[in-house]
C-alpha cells in the first residue's frame, strides 16, 4: 500500500475500532430499539450541528442538500432496521447478515462505473467467509429469526446505499460539514419515527443516558466520521469491506467487558476477516470523481 493510501487506511482502521463498541453499548442501554437510534444520532447532531452553525453561521449550499437527504434517510433505515433486528434474532445472525453490505456496494460501485478491483473482490469473499463462520452456530435462534434476520437485511442495503452515495458526495464536501448535515437528516427521520410509532423516550435508568452519549460520542461522531472521511480516498467497496472489522472488534470487546469467550469458529472467522480486509485494502485507492477537500 503506497503513502498515499496509507493515512485514509489508518483513518478507516480506527473508525472501525471506534464503531465496533457500538453493539456493546447498545446492549447495555435499557431502552427501545428505535429510541437508542434516535438518541444516538440526535446527541450526535446536536453537538455538530452547534458547532458548525458557531463556526460558519450559515447553513451549507443547496446543491449539498439532495446528498444530505439520501445519505440521512439511508443512515437512519440502517439504524432503524439493524438495532431492531437484534431483538428479535441473534446477535451473531444480525451481524453476519447486516455486515453482508460489500457485496451490495460492490454492485452498486460497478453499476455506477467504479468496478472494484480483483483484489478487493477477493478480500469481500474472504472477509464474508469468515463473517458467515462467526455467526454459523447461532443461525435460526432467537424469538423471531425470519423477522429479525429480514430487518438485518434490510440494514445491510440501506448502510449499501448510505456509503455509495457518500463515495459520491464527498467529492466536493469535507468529511466534517458532510457528516454533521447527514447526522442531522437521520436524526430528524429518526425523532419522527419515534413519534409517529408512540416509543418512549424515557425516563429511562441513569446508567442508559450515560451509555446512549457514549454511543453518539465514540461510534457515531468519532466512528462513522472516519468512514465517511476515508471515503474521499478509498473506494467504497473497499470501505465496506473493512467495516466487516467491526464484529471481530465486538467479540473481543464482548470478552473484555462482558466476559463472552469466543468460540473456536468465532476466532478462525475473525482471522479470515482480517485477512480478507489485508487482501482488500491492498487495491483499495481510487480517485473520487470531482472536486475533493481533504477531510
């Protein structure tokens, strides 16, 4: 990997760090599934979009806007259906299912021109291999797996669509200004779903309001930011195959802090994530189309 690809990947490496505590969290949040994802992007944009407001006192340029509503409306479906899905399937079923994206993006990125190349295709076989090991054992369970599994699905196209078009919008926007408005977007689509569906937003225990800032500190502004930055430099195939990091991060923080031993198949699946996400990143530098500002 030349220089030039080498800060993006490092970039991108510690995004999916940070998101990998995400289902930690989550699971130790006592709330209902679309709240935490209200909560999430609404702490998120509040503090971003007060800075940026502070910063440039006006908002940004209409042009950006059409990319602010997709990308939004993507995010929150991907929160919304994914966090869902985890009440009614297993987390391993959920995860597997949900981080099935690079095969999506991977068709989207060559309908629109930017074929991913063979080495990324390898890294998405190899990745996704180890992806369906992690989660083999606990296919089927859980109270509803067919709901639950669909609701995965559905997060795995919509996180698809959300980073194809950021490949796209972020030719002419920094990674701060383009996530600031998205996260704003989602947030809205998300307080109205809470609305309209009668969810409780509270009160909730002490402890879940101190998980849910965490959640929207370290995830979503630290972690999805680093994605959406690394986007101007990687291709989004190869970006959606890195985040398939995110689960082998999960299980080793799920040891850590929750005292979960992986199985044997959970670490073999997890070696081959990491390999398949070496292999991939290899070709992963393509240049954006358009006008990009560094991040």
């Amino acid at each position: 990997m030349g220089p030039h690809r080498r800060g993006p990947a490092l970039l991108l490496a510690g995004g999916v760090a940070v998101i990998s505590s995400a289902a930690i969290l989550i699971r130790l949040c006592q709330a209902p599934s679309l709240a935490i994802a209200a909560y999430r992007l609404g702490i998120a944009a509040a503090l971003l979009v007060g800075y940026d407001l502070a910063r440039h006192r006006r908002l940004p340029p209409a042009r950006s806007w059409p990319w602010f509503a997709s990308a939004g409306l993507f995010l929150a479906v991907h929160f919304a259906a994914w966090i869902a899905s985890l009440r009614y399937t297993t987390v391993a079923s959920s995860v597997v299912l949900v981080t099935t994206n690079p095969l999506f993006v991977a068709l989207f990125a060559w309908l629109l021109g930017e074929p991913p190349d063979r080495r990324t295709l390898a890294g998405i076989v190899l990745g996704l291999g180890g992806a369906v090991l992690i989660g083999w054992g606990d296919f089927g369970g859980g109270p509803a797996p067919l709901v639950g599994d669909g609701l995965a699905l559905i997060g795995a196209l919509a996180m698809s669509a959300y980073l194809t078009v950021g490949r796209r919008a972020r030719a002419g926007l920094d990674a701060r200004t383009y996530s600031t408005w998205v996260y704003a977007v989602a947030a809205v689509l998300l307080a109205a779903a809470v609305g309209i569906t009668g969810t409780s937003v509270g009160p909730y225990p002490a402890a879940t309001y101190g998980w849910l800032v965490l959640l929207a500190l370290g995830p979503q502004i630290l972690g999805h930011t680093a994605i959406n930055a690394a986007l101007a430099h990687l291709t989004a195939p190869a970006v959606a195959l890195a985040i398939l990091g995110e689960p082998v991060g999960s299980t080793l923080l799920a040891y850590l802090v929750l005292g979960e031993v992986p199985s044997v198949s959970t670490v073999a699946g997890g070696a081959l994530i990491l390999g398949g996400i070496a292999l991939g990143l290899g070709g992963a530098g393509k240049p954006v189309t358009g006008r990009s500002r560094s991040p």
